[in-house]
C-alpha cells in the first residue's frame, strides 16, 4: 500500500520539478523480489492517479531490476579502483571481534587481499579521514566524520548490488539532479555521497522532507497507524482535500490560510520554506479538512462523487440495499442534506440507507431509549394526523407533527423523536420532515404502524 508520507514526498518532487522545467521520474525499486508483485506497482501508480499525479506527467515506471548490469559494472569498477574490497566476515565473527554487537564492522579485511567468491560481501573503503559534507535544501550542511562510517557493505555475498549502490547507479544512469525524500533516508546520503565520489559523478542537489509522526510524535508505522493512501481513498477522502493536507505536513501558503487552490501550491511551495522538525499527521484534521472540501463541490459533482458507495463499485463495499432499491432521483432529493452533514464520503450509505430499504435497520439502542412510556399513542395520534394531510410536503408535515405535540405538552424535538427512529431507525440523520417528503406517504405510513405494532 502506498504510504502517505510517500505521497506527500512524491507531490513535493512532482511539484518541483514543474517549478523548474525539469521532469518528475517514478522509478519503483523492485531488487527484493518477496517485497515485490505486479499488482502492488499498479497499485502505486493508481494512488499516485488519485492524487492527481496522472501517468502522461511523470517519466516511467522505471524498475531497478533492469538495471542489474550496470549495478554489477559499478561494483566491478570500484573493487578494480581500490575502493572497494572483499570480506567473508559473518555478525558473529564481528562481534566475536568486537565484543559487542552494536560496534559496526571493524575493516578486518581492508588489507588482507581477498578475492571475489561465493560468500564474498563486497565493502567500500571508507576513507579514514576528513568529513562527508551533505548540502541539504532544507537542512543546511549536515557534516559526518569519515571515521564514524564503517566500510559498508555494497555488494552481497552473491554478487548482487545492495540498495545503496543500486540507488546511486540508477540516479547516475538516469540523470537524476534532485533527490527529495524523507529524512530518514539522511543517515544513508553520507555514503551515497561517497559512492558518487568514488565513481567520479558529481552527486545530486539533496532535500531531506520531515519525518511524518502521529498525536504520540511517533513516526507513522503501518503496524500501527492508518497510513495507506488507498485506506483513505475507499474511506471517502476527496483526492483535493488529501493532497491539499500532505503538502502542508512541513509547509504552509502565505497567509493565514491552509486551505487553498492547488494553482496557488504550485506557485508558492518551496522547498527552501520546508520546516525540518517532525510533521503530525493529524487525521482529525484532515477530516475536518475532507469536510470543508465536501461542502464546496456543487450539488452535481458531490451526487457523482458518491456513487461508488451508493453502488458498491471499485474496491467499495456493497451498500446495504439492492441495486433496483436504489432510487437516483429520490438520492438527488436529499444530496443537499447529506452534502453539509458528512465528512468523509462513506458516511453517505448510513445517513440515506432508509430511502432504499424495504424496512429501516433499526439501531436497538436508540430504539430502547426513545420509545418508551406514550410512544405508542403518539404514533397512533401521529398516523391519524398524517393520514389526513391533503399535501404530504415537509412544512406540512412539520406543522402537523408541532399540533400532536403541542397536545400532549411535548415540543417538537420529543415529538418528533419516536417518528424518526420507527421512520429512520436512528435517533440522528438528516433533516426529518424532508425526509419524510422524499420517502413518501405510504411508506412512511407503513413504517410507523409496524413500529407502532411492535411497542403491543
């Protein structure tokens, strides 16, 4: 699934590299085949749609598995250089060594001639001396002493290239400039900085984005924390609303304003104004957020954006009713209704469910609590009144119900309390008697009554 601190690395990418004529490239790094299927790329791709990266504004997919080669000669090219040298050490002879297992690797094979061979990791010569300076956009110059750097491991045992020699290669090979990322990628820059050097190119513009933390300043964990972009697509956030929120984990627009055009965040955003202390994903916020981008669709676009859990399309669990319950216009009735009162698109099936179920789905606990002593024979009074109306319209209804109240001493909100659970089968939801307007006369008649039959 695809991380949302990795989509908002990917926005910030895509955006700067439109700000600076250059050319977003999506390269999926495919070396660890157990980590890697074909489904889980598309997957990748169709988040990165959602969001509004489409595939005609980015170079690739490229995969590094294809590059395996021009690995291997790298690592070929640094062993005959000198820079790199071979080593059968196991952890356990290091640490055997060492006396501790956290001391990393001694350089016990810098000087002993080793050949290639099966079990042969291949490392890098670190040098001994001096700093690895990293020119960061966002962090200044972050310096690490050479000394501290253990000769590094960048070839396994069987020959294939590690990560961070393969990421090197594949930035070299396709002429990667930039390279925007989250910080915890910034302990691995000092020696791929070493290895640009060690292989003669001059090393890209480096801008390490903050780490993404949850409420506890956590670092968001799958194991932990909801944080799949596609978990919050089928949960019903708008992909304005999503994309709006992550740019601002670390950023801001001028002004006092976080919610703004996306014309405007592609003009302002600069990584240079990136602030480099941890970024809370807060996802009530974000709520709040989907909420505010909700309200704004017009009727029309909010009607189509809800019809994947109307209809139970895509990846969307079905609703509750059958397709031919499912009534278009009596929906367009009450999407105005639903529009103000939902933050996030899912909840649409349970404010609406009981204009396209034969009966409503009673919730017990809302049933115990409001119908109690006299519930009965305001129904009764309820039925009688509304059998009546000549015109079955809210404001008829409304009035109508006021007079059953006023009878008995109750105002409206009491009143009306036993007709929306028997009606609705909730004590919450959309406005009552518009509700009643758009599910009609008889079955609204029918509902009451058998409420009405079961308080016997």
């Amino acid at each position: 699934m695809f991380h949302v601190g990795g989509a908002r690395s990917a926005l910030q990418n895509w955006i700067y590299a439109k700000q600076q004529g250059g050319v977003f490239v999506l390269r999926i790094e495919d070396t660890d085949a157990a980590r890697n299927k074909p489904e889980w790329t598309e997957g990748i791709l169709s988040a990165l749609d959602w969001i509004g990266i489409s595939r005609d504004s980015y170079e690739g997919p490229h995969f590094q598995s294809e590059n395996a080669g021009e690995h291997r000669a790298a690592a070929a090219r640094l062993y005959e250089s000198g820079r790199a040298y071979y080593c059968d050490c196991t952890r356990e002879d290091v640490q055997a060594r060492t006396g501790s297992q956290y001391q990393g690797y001694d350089g016990y094979h810098r000087d002993r001639g080793l050949g290639p061979g099966p079990g042969h990791a291949l490392r890098f010569r670190t040098p001994d001396e001096g700093a690895t300076v990293v020119v960061d956009l966002i962090r200044g110059e972050p310096t690490f002493e050479n000394k501290l750097i253990e000769d590094f491991v960048i070839a396994r045992g069987d020959g294939s290239p590690v990560f961070l020699l393969a990421n090197v290669v594949d930035d070299m090979t396709m002429g990667i400039t930039h390279v925007i990322r989250a910080e915890e990628h910034l302990p691995n820059t000092p020696k791929q900085q070493l290895l640009w050097d060690a292989l003669g190119v001059k090393p890209p513009i480096w801008a390490h984005v903050p780490v993404v933390v949850n409420e506890k300043r956590q670092k968001l964990s799958k194991r932990r924390d909801k944080v799949a972009l596609e978990a919050y697509r089928e949960e019903g956030y708008l992909p304005g609303a999503m994309r709006n929120y992550l740019m601002l984990l670390g950023w801001a627009p001028s002004g006092d304003r976080e919610i703004v055009p996306w014309s405007v965040i592609e003009e302002e955003f600069r990584l240079e104004e990136v602030n480099p202390s941890p970024a809370f994903f807060d996802e009530k916020k974000l709520r709040a957020f989907n909420g505010d981008y909700i309200r704004a669709l017009p009727v029309a676009e909010f009607i189509d954006a809800c019809q994947p859990w109307l209809t139970g399309t895509g990846t969307i669990a079905p609703p509750p009713w059958q397709p031919e319950e499912f009534d278009a216009d009596a929906f367009a009735a009450v999407a105005p209704l639903v529009q103000t009162r939902i933050t996030v698109l899912s909840e649409i099936v349970p404010n609406v469910d009981f204009l396209f179920l034969a009966s409503p789905l009673i919730d017990e606990a809302a049933w115990a609590k409001t119908m109690k002593d006299g519930s009965a024979e305001l129904l009764d009074d309820a039925v009688a009144a509304f059998e009546a109306l000549e015109s079955w319209d809210a404001e008829s209804l409304k009035s109508t119900l006021e007079a059953v109240g006023a009878e008995r001493g109750l105002k409206l909100g009491k009143t009306q309390a036993p007709v929306r659970v028997a009606v609705t089968g909730r004590t919450v939801g959309l406005p009552l008697f518009e509700s009643l307007e758009v599910l009609g006369r008889e079955r609204t008649l029918t509902r009451m009554r058998a409420a009405r039959l079961r308080l016997v």
